[in-house]
C-alpha cells in the first residue's frame, strides 16, 4: 500500500467505533489505553475485530494483533507504520 496516507488517529477512531458497536456502548467510554479486555472484547471478538480491520484496509492482517498490540493506541501506532489506513465505510 505504498503511497497511501497513514493516520494513527483515524485507524483508532475506526477502531474506536467498531468496538462501541461492539459493545453496544458510546464511543467515549472506549478507553485508546486500556487493553481490549478491558474494553469489552473476548478473545473471539478480538479476532473478529482484527479481520473487520483488515478487510477495511484491503490488507490481510495476522489474527494475533491484539495480544501483540493489546491496546488501541499500540495497535493503531503499528498499522499506521505499516502503511495501510482504513477505507470510509
């Protein structure tokens, strides 16, 4: 994905938002910092969550993000590097 913009903090208002789906909560009480456990997600969710990700950046991403990346900051911070950035939906 060479040449497409990279923006941290759009990956983690996506990431954000799909967890308030999720979770069936308001955006704000999603905490960027927290670990995704401690937001709501079960392990199953995470790895929903993950490939939701990455079909919404066109790229395959390995299901294990989250316990690499275990927060929203960390794994937004690791896929902005990797060059890919969300699609609008």
């Amino acid at each position: 994905m060479a040449g497409m913009p990279v923006d941290r903090r759009r990956i983690e208002d996506w990431l954000i938002a799909r967890i308030a789906s999720l979770q069936g909560i308001d955006p704000a009480q999603v905490e960027v910092d927290e670990s995704f456990i401690a937001n709501g997600l079960s392990s199953t969710s995470s790895v929903a969550l993950i490939g939701d990700l990455g079909k919404a950046l066109g790229v395959p991403l390995p299901e294990t993000l989250t316990w690499e990346y275990p927060t929203i900051a960390a794994l937004a911070e690791h896929v902005a590097r990797t060059g890919a950035s969300p699609h609008d939906d």
